[in-house]
C-alpha cells in the first residue's frame, strides 16, 4: 500500500484524487511498483530523481532499483530511499541538529535521575552497575512510551494503579509512581544535549512534523 502525502499534481496537471495504490498478496509487489512508475513518471520530464520511497527496510529499494534498470535500459537518476528509521531522522534533522544517543548513555541518564529524583527505587542498588538491569528497562518502557506518543495522562492513568499497589510489585509499584516526573526530567535532558535514543527521535519528528516542508521531493510514497 502506498499513500502519496505529498498533494502535489499528477503528471499532466490534473489534481491527485486516488492517494492509495493497492496491491494484492499474491502478486509481485517490487514489479507492479516499477510498473506504476513507468506508467507515471518515467515518461514525464520530472523523471524520478525527486521521488522518495520509505520501506520497512533496506531491501525493497535495491530490488526497486534493479526493476527500474531493467524497464530503463541506461543510466538514470534514481529516486531517494528511506527506511523508516532513516526517513525518521531524517525528518527531525530538518528541523533540529541531533546526534543518535548510545544505549549506555541512555541507561546512565536514567540512573542519574533516579538517585535524585526517586532514591526509594534505587535503594539496595545504589551503584550503577546494581542498577542497571533497571535502568535499562526504564529506558526501553520509555523509549516504547515515546514511540508510540503515549501522553501524560495515559501515565497518570498508570500512576493511579501503582498507587493502590494493584496486582503490582512493591518494587515495581514504587518505579511506576515517578515515571511521570523520570520521563519528564529525561526529556528535558535528551533536549539539553541534543542526543536523542530511537523512541525520542520518533515522538520528536511527531512533534515537528507540521512546521516542516518537504519540497526537496515532488511525492513520498510509503
């Protein structure tokens, strides 16, 4: 399935209606995908150089491209390609600097915190090296928060049954009642370095992405 998000015209001037091309299961997705591109833009004098494609992953665009060589029989100027990952960052750079930031740094991050903001959940664990299995899976439940743009109130809503310790771990009940304010202080300071984990970077993009243009291509397809 490919939705055009882009709004632009079709080749010839007329207005783009249908946003969706479907394909069925049982046919060959990368050959019926080269053949609508012949069918509407090989031909036009805009070509496909300022075309995007975003895959779940890397491969579909080198079989893409292999397709397009066959049907071209020369040298051409290829679309660009995002996996999604990629086009992600690449959205978020358009409108802030920001480096990819390591897992340990990450976990670090969350320990710090932690000790300041909620010592109950580190006590008995108070070096980092105790913590980190802790640490780690805070960072990952709020790396899976932000990806998925789960709001506060989702998490106040967590709070809630924390609090009266239902069918929760004392331990884990105690964590789950400052995640709000752990999630909170932890974004302040991913912003302060501009080093963002994967799950960051998504709600981040998510945020931005209405200010941002994408004139650098005519149609992006998913």
């Amino acid at each position: 399935m490919l939705p055009d998000l882009s709004g632009h015209l079709e080749p010839g001037g007329s207005e783009t209606v249908n946003k969706v091309v479907t394909c069925g299961l049982n046919e060959d997705f990368i050959g019926k995908l080269a053949d609508f591109l012949e069918e509407n833009f090989l031909k036009s004098p805009s070509g496909i150089n300022r075309l995007a494609f975003v895959f779940e992953g890397k491969r579909p665009a080198l079989f893409l491209q292999r397709a397009l060589s066959e049907k071209m029989q020369k040298s051409f100027f290829a679309p660009h390609f995002f996996t999604i990952d990629k086009f992600v960052r690449y959205t978020l750079g358009k409108k802030t600097p920001f480096i990819e930031m390591p897992k340990m740094e990450c976990w670090y991050i969350i320990y710090s915190i932690a000790r300041d903001i909620a010592p109950g959940i580190i006590k008995g664990r108070e070096k980092f090296s105790q913590f980190l299995p802790w640490a780690r899976e805070i960072a990952n439940f709020i790396d899976l928060l932000d990806s998925e743009n789960v709001a506060l109130d989702s998490l106040k809503n967590i709070q809630a049954a924390a609090n009266i310790g239902y069918q929760i771990p004392e331990s884990i009940n105690m964590a789950l009642k400052n995640i709000v304010a752990i999630r909170q202080a932890y974004h302040k300071l991913l912003v302060d370095k501009k080093s963002f984990p994967e799950g960051f970077t998504y709600l981040s993009a998510a945020r931005a992405v209405k200010e941002l243009n994408f004139d650098d291509f005519d149609r992006v397809f998913f």
